[in-house]
C-alpha cells in the first residue's frame, strides 16, 4: 500500500490541522499564498486528502474564519472581571486590542468571510456569539445606571466601531502596541464620557 495513501487515510485530526497550518500560512503569506495542495504536502498527506473536509480554498477560509471567531468569543469571556463597570468593559477592550494585533490576517479575514456570499449561516452566527458577552456587558452598565438607555447592541457596536479603529491603527502599524495600549484606556474613558446618562 502506498505509504502517503495510508497516511492520508489515518491522520488522526487531519480537518484541525488543516485549520491550523492554514492559519499559519495566512499569517505568514496571506491569503493569496494558502494552498491546499501545499498543507497537503507540508502536513505529509496525499494532494485529494485535504477535500475530503474542505471542497475548496474557499471552505477552508470559512472554517479559519469560523476557528477564529470561536476563539475570540473564548478570548472576551476569559476577560470578565468584577468590580467597577468602566474597568471591565476596559478589561474587554483590552484583551479585544491584543487578539487583534497577535492575529491581524486572521481578524481582516474573520471579518471579510463574514460578509461572504459563500460563508453561509455559520459565520454570522459565530460572530454574534463571540460578540453575545461585550454586548450583554453592555447591557449590565444600563441596569446598573453606568450608561444611557437604549438598543444594547446598537451602542455596544458603536462603541466597539471606535475600538476598531484603534485596532486597526495599530494593525497598520500607524500606531504602535504601545501606545495602542496606552490609548485603550483613554478611548474607554472617552466612550464611558459620551454614554453616561446625564443628571
């Protein structure tokens, strides 16, 4: 029997490893430089193996995507914290600010596969869960009087827009991590300023 057959057939996480070199290559070379053929090869499976999981670059894009928007919504619920409203939703921003500059290819990605006609139901639903804790935070600062009423998710997506564009600064290296660091505290604080309900 054909050995690289053999192995293409026993691999024992051949889907996860796909995903993680795939990432892997997206951080290194983009998206333009992943390959299926390629994993294929630097994993030491056969060329077809890889399809039966992923049926193209495409599919494999989403799961990455879909990989990482699990691992975000992981990243925000290993961020709650106790204490005062303004310190946790810091706390928040913060770990956000991190994942997004140790992971710039995969966030852009994440978020363009999101908005794909290809990535199905899925996706969508991914984000809205990874998403489901800083709004629900949101919610919790209304109840206890720290911010203004309103739609939660509307003013947790405005106030995630302005941390967003920190991220993306620093991505772009237009700002450094540190002084993205230094400025997600102002940003927060100038966030909490506009959203306080006023006496």
């Amino acid at each position: 029997m054909n050995f690289t057959r053999a192995r293409s057939y026993h691999h024992g996480d051949l889907r996860g490893e796909l995903i993680q070199r795939g990432e892997a290559t997206l951080r290194e070379a983009g998206v333009d430089g992943l390959s299926l053929r390629q994993l294929a090869r630097d994993i030491g499976v056969s060329h077809g193996a890889p399809s039966r999981h992923f049926r193209d670059k495409q599919a494999l894009l989403d799961a990455i995507a879909l990989s990482g928007f699990e691992r975000l919504g992981g990243v925000f619920a290993a961020s709650v914290s106790e204490g005062a409203f303004e310190a946790r939703l810091e706390a928040v921003a913060r770990a956000y600010l991190r994942f997004a500059t140790e992971n710039p290819a995969l966030l852009e990605l994440m978020f363009a596969r999101k908005h794909s006609p290809t990535g199905g139901v899925e996706l969508p639903a991914a984000a809205e869960r990874a998403f489901r804790m800083p709004i629900a935070l949101i919610a919790e600062g209304q109840a206890s009087g720290d911010l203004i009423e309103g739609d939660a998710t509307q003013i947790g997506l405005a106030a995630f827009a302005g941390m967003q564009g920190l991220v993306t600064f620093v991505s772009s290296g237009f700002v450094s991590v540190e002084l993205g660091e230094r400025l997600i505290g102002e940003l927060v604080a100038q966030t909490m300023n506009g959203l306080r309900p006023r006496d």
